[in-house]
C-alpha cells in the first residue's frame, strides 16, 4: 500500500517527472495549477469519491493554494476514499497549512540545478537579464534561495564590484530572511538592482 505524501522540489518540472516514473499504475489523476483554488478542491474530491479497485493516484502540482481550498481537503486528506493515494507537490512546505502537512508523508526532491553557476554575468548585466533572472528564480525553495544569495556575494567579489559596508550587511539579513522563508522576489530584486547600480562605480 503506497502512502499519501507531500514532495517539495524547486524544480516543479523535474519532481513531476520524478513522481510520474515512481508510480507503477496507470490509474493517475492530475491537477496541475498555478493558484489552487476552492474549485480545484472540489474536482480532486470528486474524483477521489469515483471507486477504484485498485489504487488511484490524484496528483496536485501547484506554485500556490488557497487557504479556503486547502481547508476544503482537510476531511479528505485525514480519511481519503479506498484505495486513494494524494500526491501533493509544491515549492515550499510553507505554503501549506500545518493541518495539511501534519495528515501526510514529507519528501524532498533536491534540484539539478547546478550549484556553482549563475547565469547572469554581473559586470555586463543589464535591467532585462535582472528581470529574466528573477522570472527564472521566483519560485525556488528556500534552500536554493540561499544558496543563490551565497552565489551572488560569492560572484559579486571575485568580479571586483565594489560592495560598501551597507551592502554586505543587506547581503547578510537577506540570508537570514530566506531562512525566515521569505519570497524569492522579495530578496532577489533589491539584491540584483543593488548589483546593477555597484557595477557601476569606480
């Protein structure tokens, strides 16, 4: 008997593929969103009141979810149909209620992408590769989120930008506001365009 769980990866992408090839069964339902809403709720609890004699597996892959909509699966998570398994997929554990997370399995999904490169090229960059790379980084979990703000830093010094006091302290509290789980954008955009505006000083 396979357990209902929750996958967190910042690669959303890359843990549905990795999902999909685990399941041996092809009684599989996907509800793949970028906002979870009240009636996505609605259409995943009818289709786990359709009886299976075997295992059904109901997929939900989403960047976000509505509270209301997560509550409307509460009862349906503590005590799923027979032979229904939930596959929760998301970026972050805190997007989640605690109500949900507590009724199921956590795993994580590391992401492939590389650590030791940026994309971006900080001397030459300019405002549309700023806005590319935060299109590219806005829904990254929280460990790939820190791990871009080490980059930076990291990138940012071996480049000779001139980085003032003030801008390695703001280096610091944004590692520690990640760690807090702070959203990407929020972190990243002051970051970058702090980046854009030293690059240019002598």
């Amino acid at each position: 008997m396979s357990h209902s769980k929750i996958v967190i990866c910042g690669d959303l992408e890359l843990a549905k593929s990795q999902v999909l090839s685990s399941i041996n069964s092809n009684l599989i339902k996907l509800f793949e969103v970028n906002e979870f809403k009240l009636d996505d709720a609605k259409a995943v609890t009818k289709e786990a009141y359709i009886a299976e004699v075997k295992e059904k597996f109901i997929i939900i892959i989403a960047h976000s979810f509505r509270i209301e909509a997560q509550n409307a699966l509460l009862k349906l998570l503590e005590e799923p149909p027979r032979n229904i398994i939930f596959i929760i997929i998301t970026t972050s554990k805190t997007l989640l209620l605690p109500t949900i997370r507590s009724r199921l399995v956590m795993e994580r999904i590391a992401s492939q992408k590389s650590e030791s490169t940026l994309e971006i090229d900080l001397k030459k960059m300019e405002l549309k590769d700023i806005f590319e790379f935060l299109k590219e980084n806005k829904n990254i979990d929280k460990s790939l989120l820190k791990e871009k703000i080490e980059q930076l830093l990291k990138r940012a010094v071996e480049e000779g930008i001139s980085l003032s006091s003030s801008d390695m302290d703001y280096f610091e509290k944004a590692l520690v506001l990640a760690n807090l789980n702070s959203r990407p954008q929020h972190l990243l955009t002051p970051l970058m365009l702090m980046l854009f505006r030293a690059k240019g000083r002598r």
